[in-house]
C-alpha cells in the first residue's frame, strides 16, 4: 500500500474505531475498499475523490447528528464503479447496508439512502441537512480550480473508454447543460454562495473544449 493510501485509509480506521467496529472486521473491509478504489479502470472515482469528500466534509462547521452516516456513505458509494453498469450507486449502497447491519453499527438505511441519491444529479433530491450535504459534497469537485477540474474531466474521459468521442461527448455535454439548468446547483445555501460560479464557469468551459474538439474532428473529416 503506498504513503497516499496509508494515509487515506487511516482515515477508515479511525471512523470504524469511532463507531465500534472490531479491527478485525475493519482491517479486512478496508483491504476491499482499496482493492476496489484502485481499479485499473478507475481514474477519477478513486481513494483520492474519497478523500476529498471527506476533506470537504471537514470544512462544514455545522454540527452533524448524521456524520457518522455521511462518513460511511462516502467511503462506500462508490465501491462498487463499473462504467458500463447503471447499478453502480444500488450495488454499492446494498453493499454497504448489508455491512452496516452485520456490525450492527450507525444507520444502514439511511447511508444506503444517501449514496443511492448520488446516481442522479440532474434531479436535485429531496431530504433532510445529511442528504443535501451528501449532494453538495460529492458534486464539490465542479467547484474546484481549474486545472483540477480538468484534470478530473480528463478522468471521466478515461473511465468511459469504452465510448467513442462522439458518443461519450454527446452524453456528457447533455449532462453538463442538463447540471446547468439546475438553480441553484448546490443545495446548501452556504455551499452555493461559495462553489455556484466557479462550478458554472467550469462546466461551460469543459462545454467550449468538447465544441472546439468536435468542430476540428468535423473539418478533419473534410
């Protein structure tokens, strides 16, 4: 395991030390979740985006009865990531109720419900402070300076492979627009004064590379 890894991972410790968990059965979960967040097919949806969530996280200053809950949504939700799968986030939050419910800790049907809303964010969900955090967190990396946001487009571009140009820059410039038509984006009011306009300069940005990308391929084509 490498120093980066250690390091996030440590962070697993200490959440199942929090809540109760035997080492035992922390040890042997979190040798899975590194296994599966270093996928050879992963290049964005990685320990690294787990720990900037939790790292985002951090930065709420409200208190949270929930924490807890959102912690564990956020190591889990994206266990289980196979690009051509469209039960990623009901794979991942199955995985972690039926965990949650053997070690008989935190609330296994609210952190399965929390990552299930992360499967689709062209619909705001509806719930309570965890489930609007949960959102905002994990849509945070639109917010994030330029070069990191795209560096994590070109990592979505690598994760869906599998997809020709034109069918994965349709797609993700129908979800890009379709995230812009949302008002507001984040769902808390604090969240939205702070990321709402670097988010949208970012995606209409990435929109603007994808048009000069396809408008060169077309007169290439000529």
């Amino acid at each position: 395991m490498e120093n980066q890894q250690i390091k996030v991972i440590s962070q697993w410790f200490e959440l199942c030390h929090d809540a109760g968990v035997s080492l035992v059965s922390a040890t042997e979960i979190a040798q899975k979740v590194v296994d599966a967040y270093s996928e050879n097919h992963r290049h964005y949806h990685t320990l690294d985006h787990v720990n900037h969530c939790l790292t985002v996280l951090d930065t709420i200053p409200n208190v949270i009865e929930e924490r807890q809950d959102i912690q564990f949504a956020i190591w889990f939700h994206d266990l289980i990531y196979d690009p051509e799968s469209g039960l990623n986030e009901h794979d991942s939050a199955l995985f972690a109720y039926n965990w949650l419910t053997k070690q008989n800790i935190a609330n296994p049907a609210n952190v399965r419900d929390l990552i299930q809303i992360t499967g689709d964010y062209l619909h705001p969900p509806e719930g309570n402070f965890s489930v609007q955090i949960m959102h905002d967190v994990d849509l945070s990396i639109l917010a994030s300076p330029d070069e990191t946001y795209r560096q994590y487009a070109l990592g979505i571009r690598a994760e869906y492979s599998h997809l020709n140009d034109s069918e994965f820059y349709s797609a993700r410039q129908k979800f890009l627009h379709g995230l812009l038509e949302r008002t507001p984006l984040f769902l808390l009011e604090a969240l939205e004064h702070q990321w709402e306009g670097q988010a949208r300069t970012n995606m209409k940005a990435e929109i603007g590379r994808i048009e000069k990308y396809k408008n060169l391929s077309a007169s290439t084509k000529k």
